[in-house]
C-alpha cells in the first residue's frame, strides 16, 4: 500500500494549488464571520493579527478534515464488516 506522500506526489500541482486556495477562501469567510458576528470590524485588526487568525483557521479546517477523513474509513469499514456477517 502506497504511503500517504507518496500518493500526495502523484497529484499534479494545479491541483493541490486549487485546493489550498478553496481552504484559504474558506479560512477567510470563517474569519470574516466571527469577526462580524463580534462588535468590531476588519478595520480594528491589522495585517498581522488578520494573517494569524487566518493561518489558525486553516489549522481548524486541516483538524475538521481528518476528522472527517477519518470517519469515512471508519464508517466504510463498519459497513464492509456487516456484509460479511
């Protein structure tokens, strides 16, 4: 069975280029929400401040998504157990 790098280095570079900017948009609407949702706006923060809040919402969405990942394999193999009962 191929090592998850190796499966990583088959896959041309536009896309993973389009997927790591598909997650940034996301980490920024997610920012952009809890921002609005608090009583300031993106003014109040500098470039820094919004960079960090932003790199920390990739994190969260990388976490959600071997979560998710994880529960998919954990799931098909649950089911494939069934079948052969």
């Amino acid at each position: 069975m191929s090592s998850y790098q190796e499966i990583l280095d088959k896959v041309p570079q536009s896309v993973k280029d389009k997927f790591l900017i598909k997650k940034r948009e996301r980490a920024i609407e997610i920012v952009k929400e809890k921002i609005s949702n608090s009583s300031k706006s993106i003014s109040d923060f500098d470039d820094d401040e919004m960079e960090g809040m932003i790199a920390d919402e990739e994190q969260n969405l990388k976490g959600d998504q071997l979560k998710t990942i994880l529960f998919s394999l954990l799931t098909a193999e649950g089911l494939s157990y069934l079948a052969n009962l």
